[in-house]
C-alpha cells in the first residue's frame, strides 16, 4: 500500500509518528522532519510509505490507536486532499470536488456580483473610518461557514478501520512511475507553507490503498485512513441518491447563499447611505459648503455647454451619456424610474408618453429631490403630492416643445435628481419606436422618430441602453436592428430585457431566453446581458414595492433554478451598477480626446480673428450688447443738453403741422363765410372752445410725445455720422427706440393741465402791441401762402401740365385733364361774377356748370363738379385771404380804434394772434413737462426695454448679427467649453 499524509507540524512530529509506528511497524528505520514537515521512508523494499502530516493530526493519530476511535480524529475545520496513485488520486480528487462544490459556488457568485459592489465597498471604506468590523461580513466568511456546516455534518459519519489496517494494507511500491510522480509533487510543494497548498486552516489526512494479492492481481480500493469514510449503509444511500437530486440541492444551497449575501450587500448600502445623508445633513446644518461640485454636475455642466454649441469646425459633442432606447411600451421608462428610484415619469397605457428627449442627470445629495435646470423648484420625491407635480411638469413641457402639428420634438428637457445612493451617471429618455403611425399622429412621425434615436446613438462614445420587452416575440422588436446598425461591435450596448416575470409565465422557453441573455438571438451584440423586472402591471406601486416584487421573483424563479439565469444578470440594481461602471469607464477614456479637440478648435478660431479683424477686441454678444447699452443711455442723457428754445420749436412746429388743417377746414373757413365781423367773432369764439375742450389737449400730449421720440432719434441718427461709428448696433438702437415709444405713456394729468391754458389762451382777444400785431400778420401770411401753394400744385395735377411744360417736357393732357380745365373755368366764371360766395355750391350751379360743360361734348358728374370746387374756391379764398393781409399789415392803429370809420376788417389777423399765442404757451408747457417729468420716464423706460432684450437671447440674435459676432460667439462658447472639461479634468483626476 502506498500512502501519502499531508499536514502541518510542528516540533513534536518526529515523537509523536515514532511513537505511533513503532507499535505496528517497528523496522521502520528512519525518520526526517525538514522544518515543519515529516518525511518518513521504510527501508523494506517491499514495502515503502510517505506520510506527510501536522502535528495536531500526529497527537490524533496517536491517540486513535490507544483509544480506538475515530470520531474526534479531524477538526471541525479540517479539509481532506487526496494524493496516491493516478487512479485512486482520480477517484478522490472527484469525491474532494464534489464536497468543495458549494465553495466553488459560492466563489463563482462572489466573482460576478462581488465584481459589481466592489466598487461601492472600496468607496465606503475611503468614505468612514476604522471599517474593520465590516470583515466578518466577507464573503469568504460566509463561505467558510458553510462548509464548516457541511463538514460537520459528514463528520457524523466517520469511522476508524480496525487495529492492525494500515500494516496490513501497506503494499510494496513496485511501480517506479508513482515513487517518481510523488518525489515530483513532494519537491514542488516542500517549498511552500501548508497555506498555499491548502485553505488556510485545513488538515489533510488521506491513504489511498492499492491492495495485491500473491496471484498478481490488484484489488484497488479507496480506504480512509483516518477519518472520513462513510458506513456501508451510508454508502449505499449515497449510491441510491440521483446526480439531478445532489445538483438541486447544491443550487438550492448556492441561492440561498446569494440571497443572504446580496442581503448583507443591501444592509451595507443602506448603511452607507444612512450615514453618508447624515454627514451631507451636518455639512448643511453647520453652514459648511463643499468647496468643490461634485463630478457628475460639472460633467453635466460641460453636457449643456455642449447642447447649445453650434460649431462651423465639426467639433462634435462625443462625450459619453447614457441614451435609453427601446420600442414603444417595452418598458424603458420604467427602467430609467428604477435606477433614479422614483416615478418621476407621465405614465399612460400603450400610448406615446415620451414625446422629447429627457436627460436626467443623477447625483448623490442628503434629500431624494428633482428639479429643473431652467427652475429653482425643487420636488420632494419622498412625497407622492410633489411626484405627481413633478410627471404633470413634465408633461407640460413636452406638450410645449412639441411644435403645431407635431408629434415629437428635438428639444430636450433637462432634469437633475439627487439622493442618497444614487449612481452618478447622465441619462437621456428618448421617445419609443413605433412600427406604424396611427390616424393621431403627425405624419412622418416613425421616421422622426428614428432619426432622433440615431442622432443620439451616432455619438461614439454613447453608452446605448437596449430596453427589450421580454414578454413578446423577439421577431418584432424593432429597436434591436437599430442598434445592431449603429453599434455593431457591441462595444458601448448594454442589453437589458424587461418583463422577464411574465416571459416566464406566459412563454416559458428557457432555451429562448438563455439565447437572448447570451447574445445569440438577436443579431445586435452588447457589452453585458440583463435581466429586470420594472412591475406587476399596477402604477401606483411605489419602487420598494416594486424592488420587493423582483427580489421575490428572482428568488423562486424556475429561470434562476434551471441555470439561465445567473447571478450577476439579474435585478435592477446589477444593471445600473454595471452602466455606471461603464459609463464613468467610458468618460476617463475619452474626456481628454474631447478636451483635445476642443483646444484644437480654439487655436483656428483664434486664428481667424486675428486674420479677418486685427484691429478689434473680440467681444461676443453679450459684451457688444453691454457696450450698445452703454452708448443708447449716453444718447438720452444728451436730450438735456437741448436748450428750451429747440425744444418749444419742435413743439410748436409739430403741433401746427398736426392741426393746421383742422383750423383751416373746421374754424377759419367756416368763419369767414360769415355776413359781417360780429357773427365771424362769434363763430370763433364757439368753435375755438369746443377744439380747447375736446380735441387740441389730447392732440397736443401726443404731439409732445412724438417730438420727444423725434428728438432722441435724431441725436441716434447724428451719431451715425461720427468717425468711431459701429454699424453693427444700428438695427438695436432702432428696435429700442420702437419698443420705448410703445411702453411709454405720458402723464394722464398733462392733458387737464393743457386744457386749462389753451382755453384761458384762446378767450383772450387783445393783441397789446405792435410787435405782436405784425408777428400775427407774418403768422398768417406764411401760413396762407403755404396752404395756397399746396392747393395750386393739387389743381396743377387735376388739369395737367400747362404749355410751357407740354413743349418742354414732351407732356401731353389726357381727357380727365382737359375735362378737369372746363369744369375749372366754368366755376371760377362763377366766383369771378360773386366774389363773396360760399363755400358750397347749390343745385342750380351744378346744373349750370354740366350743361354748359355738355354744350362743349362733356360728360361729368356732379361729384366730378364738387370735387373740382372744392380747389378751385379754396385756391380762390386763400388768394382772398392773403390780399386781406397784405392790407391788415398797417391796420394795428385801426385794430386800437376798433375800426370804426376805416372800413377795414382785420378779424382774420387776430384769429391768428389767438392761435399763434396758444401755440406759443402750449409748446412752452410741453417743454416743462419734458424736461421735468417725461424725459426722466423715458430713460426709465429705454433701460427697462434693454434690460428684457438682454434677457431675450432669440432677440439679441436677430438684433445684433453679423460674422464679427458670430465669430466672436463661437469663440467665447469654445473658451468656455475647453475651460468647463479642464476643471472637469483636474477633478476626475484628482478623484483617481
């Protein structure tokens, strides 16, 4: 028989075996114990022996053979290893392995889901101090315990073989191979510890006996030394037992192992983020800031940067985000809920609820909230009354950036969410694929649609979230093609199939879905297979709910019992382990490249500047609208350098222009149809006082206003001639001058001011001295000529050119003209043979004037006549008038006397006085409230309009443009990015 006895030992070895071996084999004659071992040799060569053993193993030994029993032989934590020769070495090695089998599990589970928290472990121990208490929740612990339990149990079993075995089981070693295979294994191992030969603690007490009778033939048995061996009943029970009974019961072993250990991970991490919210909770109780933002909100930072640059260098946005995509329903929202731990999402039932891209950005903080990046509102996402604000936000978002006629929108809705424990990614919703429009949808929404997914999957280092309903048939997943096109390597696809609860219920094919979960179904590669389950059907289950569900599931599931599931496939929490691992993997590898290209970008950009305007600072539009601001609130400042001479001549010139019509048309004309002087005066006087009363107070206010207006835009437009002129803040200062003259309102209490004084100013009749007579006759005779001069040119285009003009400039009349010539001096006979007729010609003249006209072939009409008249009398009365003042121009001595016995009428000049002096004094009231009150609300009111064009960015693009502002913006926007990655740089660097 051969043997082979492995152990440690101590200094007693050598005592103890000679001890031993002398009551059964006492020529055994020598004995060699290098350092802790044992070597022993017979020097019979029929018969040799090699034990190997510890000293603690020796003591047994010994006292085995005194007492006779074998149970207490092998301690409670004592392993057995099998050596001897190859066939019994065989025969044990397999025995060993299916008794190590519950280590092996438990080993290949910690090495998949191990893998997973090892992160989270390593970052609560950099996190808290003094974390040696955490030990004993190992996962070796755990190990160790359970096969102490199994040993145990298999201890119960063991026997010693009678007095006398082992020399009558020793046979000689004739076989040369196996003392050769033996030296071999005793000279690789003598150098190491008993540790690296065997587990840490364990004994190894084995003889493997090879029987051999005088006839030759061998009779190979496998008997236990010491210890170990099993009853003949045992045995034959054990031979009874099926391979399919043992290999259920070391699953069932293994999960109930993994339910206690992702147990314990659960506890951890609970803990962890118990006590990391209270120390978030103390730095904000104490008034503590973290000098520094966490990571992912500075890479969130640089991601929006990113959005709203818009580069003419083809500077892509290629830093990694997490895009969820997937077929419609197929449960996608439900995924991204479970990694942000809170229903956040409009939930609907087959319908298209995601109708714009969401991007999420999760980060760790002391309270579960979300909140927007455009809003300070924060949602507690602990209370249900703020989670069904925050879907019906989000819900009226996606309404309002989905254009008339639409069905989705490009526009993204930005969401932060913090919590404790969450993992610290950025992840971004799309809307699902559809496979056909229905009759409510915009069309060419499937292709939208599409083409939104691949714009965002087209981004290299995208991490692609494939979301597949597991509860249908894999033939009508569209989503897979997709990202097989896009991602055909699989190196940045992460595949995640839902609904795996009903997948098993309902079609229940475990050759199927292993296929999926190994990649060889679809033809889409992916990085790492999933499996979750996201609910029971019912939305108003909370997460724990839900969480609770897909525990329970995985833990009974016939999936998981039959090996398509493993481990580190399964659960919620897995999967979005695994995507921020791969997700901060990914932005390490490529942050620097994007860093890189954007530095690249800058030095062009640069460049160009300094080639196209050399000699200009490179101001964006922010500061060119800083600057034009600056330059319009200088030029309302200058209105106060108008002296109040420049300012009551605008007014009264403005104020003239607007009204002089309405005094011709409406006072003096009717007045001067009047019989004598008495009744003149008084219809004056009575039309004077209803224009004061009604109509001139209001229009005076918006004549003022309009001067004031007039007057700030003639100092912008005098600018414009200056040497240092910038053309690029024209179309600004003129949008601002638009939008003040519309908010600005002049005071209410002006026009009763107004009205007073015009009234008091027109009931005064008395011109007091000469100088004042001659300036009213000046008054009226300018005006008169003015109006002369606009009727003879109005009558001048009825009757058309005159000869003169027909020979000179080839002009001929048309039939209207000459028509227009007849009517003419048919109707000046009239007013030549009654100078003092009305304005208003009767029915008798009308019938007059066409018949004579028809004597001549020509056909008017009566209004053809009116039309006529009213030039050809009002040409007739303003000649009147002006001779009337030439004759008035030395009357003021008469006007003294009242006219008596001179015979001349001068009413008109006074008439003119009156409104010449209510001009004056109202344009003088006018300036008084310009200088005091209205210029003031204007320079209020142009900065409040520059401070809403500030805040508009879509009205600054269109105001002030141009390549010098574009260049200008691109470069301020690629400074800022470069300089958002470098902080972003250093921080993730320093986290390393």
């Amino acid at each position: 028989m051969s043997m082979l006895i492995c152990g440690r030992f101590g200094p007693h070895c050598e005592r103890y075996i000679q001890q031993a071996l002398r009551r059964h084999h006492p020529q055994q004659v020598r004995c060699t114990v290098p350092r802790n071992h044992a070597l022993f040799k017979s020097s019979s060569s029929s018969q040799q022996s090699i034990f190997l053993i510890s000293e603690r193993g020796l003591w047994r030994l010994h006292n085995a053979h005194k007492n006779r029993s074998s149970r207490y032989l092998l301690s409670a934590r004592g392993h057995l290893l099998v050596l001897g020769n190859q066939r019994n070495v065989v025969t044990w090695t397999r025995i060993t392995k299916a008794l190590m089998r519950p280590r092996n599990i438990i080993i290949t589970g910690l090495v998949g889901t191990g893998a997973l928290i090892s992160q989270k472990i390593e970052a609560v121990k950099r996190q808290f101090p003094d974390l040696d208490w955490m030990k004993e929740y190992l996962p070796e612990s755990e190990a160790v315990r359970s096969l102490m339990n199994s040993i145990q149990s298999a201890a119960s079993q063991l026997s010693l073989p009678e007095k006398g075995f082992i020399s009558n089981h020793l046979p000689k070693l004739k076989d040369a191979a196996v003392i050769e295979g033996i030296k071999s294994w005793w000279e690789e191992n003598a150098g190491k510890n008993s540790a690296s030969v065997l587990s840490e603690g364990g004994q190894v007490l084995y003889a493997i006996s090879q029987d051999t009778d005088q006839t030759g033939t061998t009779h190979k048995n496998t008997v236990p030394l010491i210890g170990f061996g099993r009853s003949g009943a045992s045995a034959a029970s054990s031979k009874k037992n099926p391979e399919k009974e043992r290999l259920e019961q070391v699953q069932e072993e293994m999960i109930q192992i993994q339910i206690r250990y992702q147990k314990e991970i659960d506890r951890l991490i609970k803990e962890n983020k118990d006590l990391r919210k209270s120390l978030m909770l103390k730095e904000v109780k104490s008034g503590r800031k973290r000098s520094m933002r966490s990571l992912i909100d500075m890479y969130s930072d640089v991601l929006d940067e990113l959005e709203r640059y818009d580069s003419s260098y083809n500077t892509q946005d290629n830093l990694p985000r997490v895009v969820v995509v997937g077929d419609q329903s197929s449960g996608k929202t439900s995924v991204l809920e479970m990694i942000v731990q809170a229903r956040i999402f409009p939930r609907g039932s087959g319908e298209m609820m995601t109708r714009s891209p969401v991007k999420v950005t999760l980060s760790e903080g002391p309270y579960h909230v979300a909140s927007f990046k455009d809003s300070s509102r924060e949602f507690d996402l602990t209370k249900e009354s703020d989670l069904a604000a925050l879907r019906k936000e989000v819900e009226l978002r996606m309404k309002a950036s989905v254009g008339d006629g639409e069905t989705v929108s490009q526009e993204s809705i930005a969401m932060t969410v913090k919590g404790p424990g969450l993992q610290r990614m950025v992840l971004v919703d799309l809307p699902g694929i559809i496979s056909t429009e229905t009759s409510v949808m915009a069309p060419e929404t499937k292709n939208n649609i599409r083409k939104m997914v691949k714009g965002h999957m087209e981004n290299p280092n995208a991490i692609i979230l494939c979301i597949q309903d597991g509860a249908l048939d894999a033939e009508r997943s569209n989503v897979t093609d997709l990202v097989s096109q896009m991602d055909p390597t699989g190196k940045r696809t992460i595949f995640v199939l839902t609904k795996v609860d009903l997948a098993e219920s309902n079609l229940y094919n475990p050759d199927r879905i292993k296929s999926i979960l190994e990649g060889r179904l679809f033809p889409m590669k992916a990085l790492g297979y999933f499996a979750v389950v996201t609910g029971r059907g019912n939305q108003n289950d909370s997460i724990q709910e839900i969480k609770n569900y897909e525990e329970h599931f995985f833990r009974n599931s016939k999936l998981f019992k039959d090996g398509v599931l493993k481990p580190t496939q399964m659960g919620t929490q897995s999967m979005s382990m695994a995507v921020s691992e791969l997700f901060w993997k990914m932005v390490r590898e490529t942050v620097e490249q994007q860093a890189d290209a954007f530095k690249a970008t800058r030095f062009n950009l640069e460049t160009e500047w300094k080639n196209t305007f050399p000699r200009q600072r490179e101001l964006d539009r922010e500061e060119l609208f800083e600057k034009a601001k600056g330059d319009i609130l200088d030029e309302i400042i200058n209105l106060g350098q108008l002296t109040p001479k420049q300012w009551e001549e605008a007014f009264y010139n403005k104020l003239w222009d607007r009204s002089s019509s309405y005094f011709f048309e409406s006072i003096y004309l009717p007045a001067a149809q009047t019989e004598n002087s008495g009744v003149f005066n008084t219809t004056v006087d009575i039309k004077l006082k209803q224009w004061a009363d009604n109509m001139l107070p209001k229009k005076c206010v918006e004549v003022g206003w309009d001067t004031l207006h007039d007057e700030f835009l003639k100092i912008v437009e005098k600018d414009k001639k200056n040497k240092g002129h910038d053309e690029i803040f024209d179309q600004l200062k003129v949008a601002v001058i638009e939008a003040s003259k519309n908010k600005h309102q002049w005071d209410s209490k002006a026009e009763d001011s107004l009205r007073v004084i015009q009234v008091n100013t027109l009931e005064d009749r008395s011109v007091t001295d000469k100088q004042q007579w001659d300036s009213a006759v000046k008054f009226m005779e300018e005006t008169v000529k003015a109006r002369l001069q606009q009727t003879q040119e109005k009558m001048k285009e009825l009757t058309g050119p005159g000869k003169w003009e027909q020979w000179t400039h080839w002009k001929t009349k048309t039939q209207d003209h000459r028509n227009r010539g007849a009517a003419k001096g048919e109707l000046e006979k009239i007013l030549s043979a009654e100078p003092d007729h009305k304005s208003n010609l009767n029915s008798d003249e009308l019938t007059t004037v066409r018949r004579n006209l028809q004597t001549n072939g020509i056909e008017v009409t009566n209004d053809f006549i009116r039309e006529t008249w009213y030039h050809v009398y009002r040409q007739f009365f303003l000649n009147k008038a002006l001779g009337q003042c030439q004759e008035c121009r030395k009357g003021f001595y008469y006007y003294q006397k009242g006219f008596s016995d001179s015979g001349l009428e001068c009413n008109d000049v006074v008439l003119f006085w009156r409104l010449q002096r209510m001009l004056q004094i109202t344009s003088n009231a006018l300036r008084q409230q310009v200088i005091n009150n209205e210029a003031r609300r204007l320079e209020r009111i142009i900065k409040e309009v520059l401070d809403e064009f500030g805040e508009d960015r879509e009205t600054l693009t269109k105001l002030l443009t141009g390549p010098r502002v574009q260049l200008a913006e691109e470069l301020k926007k690629v400074r800022q990015i470069q300089e958002k990655l470098e902080e972003f740089i250093q921080a993730l660097n320093k986290e390393k």
